[in-house]
C-alpha cells in the first residue's frame, strides 16, 4: 500500500519520470509481491501499456489536464485502489474487479440493477441505470433494494466498480485477444473500454447530481463507503 500511495504521489501527480523506477517495480518489487500488483503500480509510473491513445487512455494519462471534478475522482480513485491492495487476495468483489475481472463471470455482482449473473448478459446490461441514473423498472428497483440498498450505495458500488475495470483496462493492451472483456464481460475490448470510462463518469456525477450533496460531501461519502469496506 506504502509503495503505490509513493508512486501515485510522486510520478502521477506530481509527474516526476524516472523509467529506472518502472523497470525495478517489474525487476525488484516482484519478489515481494504478486505481478498483479506490481504491475498495477507501474501503470501511475508510466501512465498506461500503450502508445494507441484512446479516449481512457488520455483521460487517465494527463493528470495536470484534468478538470477540478476529476482531480477529485483520481484522489477518491486512489484512495480506493490503496484500500484493495491492502485487503486479502479474493476477499471480495472490489478485488476481482481490480485484478481478476474473469472471476465475475457467472456470478451476480453487488450493484447491479438486473436478476442475473454477468455472462447471461453483458456487464453493461446487468447494471443499467436511466439517462436520469434511476432504475429503468419496478423490477430493477426491487432488485437493487432486495438488500436495502439505498441509492447512494448503489451510486457508489458502481462507481467503485467501473473505476477498478478502468485501472484493470489500462494495463491490458488494447490488442490483448485473450481477455474476459471480449465476449463474455464486454462485446469486445474496445467497447469495454469506452464503456466502463463512460459509467465511471456517470456514476460520480450521479453522486453529486442526484443526491443534492456538495463535492467536499461526494468525498467524505466515498471514504466513509471504502472505510466500510475495510472494516468487514
């Protein structure tokens, strides 16, 4: 956790370049931890796997480009991709959002607005939200509320959800055939790209839009939602 919050910090934000830093996280720090993580880490060294510029790549690629709402969407990202590192491999749905997207495919996924497992329907489909970011039927409604929850959690699971996709994403080149987001999560890799970027978005807006909450409150939300987490 140390080791990203360093990175993200210092090559991300700040925009320092050192290449020696990215070749020691692939060369060194794999003997301490799993390649999933160490190349999730290098991803805030070098900004993504390719030179293929694609609307998420460059959203996530210029950090000093950012308006002051994704600034703030990175921060609350950041805080919430620290907070899965720290969590046991496979302890929840987070986590295999983040590093093993393949593992939802057939299971029924918290934040989803439709009763069935990913893999009958697309990803896409199994957690659709109206243009307004209200459930499309009484049956979507009753789904998502089977559990209680309320629709600043649904706001947030998926937010949170999308926002680990697009991390996993951006380290997969975009010609990788051999991946979960061609057929069975997404229709194909690209789609799943422009896809995920697109909800993520939504998804932070909705919080702010529909919940009637200031930025400063968006935030405070999102961390209290990821502390939560932590403490389960």
């Amino acid at each position: 956790v140390s080791v990203f919050l360093a990175v993200y910090n210092y090559f991300y934000i700040e925009e320092h370049q050192s290449p020696e830093v990215g070749d020691l996280l692939k060369t060194k720090m794999i003997l301490y931890m799993p390649s999933s993580y160490t190349n999730l880490i290098s991803l805030f060294v070098g900004g993504g796997s390719d030179t293929d510029i694609d609307q998420l790549q460059t959203m996530f690629s210029t950090p000093k480009a950012q308006n002051n709402d994704m600034k703030d969407m990175w921060q609350c990202a950041a805080h919430l991709i620290a907070s899965i590192i720290g969590m046991p491999d496979k302890s929840n749905h987070f986590w295999s959002h983040l590093f093993y997207p393949e593992g939802l495919v057939g299971t029924y996924i918290p934040g989803s607005t439709y009763e069935g497992p990913v893999g009958r329907n697309m990803y896409d489909e199994v957690t659709v939200l109206s243009d307004t970011g209200y459930c499309l039927s009484q049956e979507s409604y009753q789904h998502i509320t089977r559990g209680t929850m309320s629709l600043p959690c649904l706001y947030f699971i998926q937010w949170a959800n999308y926002t680990c996709l697009c991390v996993h994403l951006l380290g997969l080149s975009k010609n990788e055939v051999d991946s979960p987001f061609e057929g069975q999560l997404f229709s194909n890799l690209q789609m799943a790209r422009n896809i995920c970027k697109k909800r993520m978005e939504k998804a932070w807006i909705l919080m702010l839009q529909n919940l009637a909450i200031t930025t400063e409150q968006r935030e405070m939300l999102v961390k209290l939602c990821v502390g939560r987490i932590l403490h389960k």
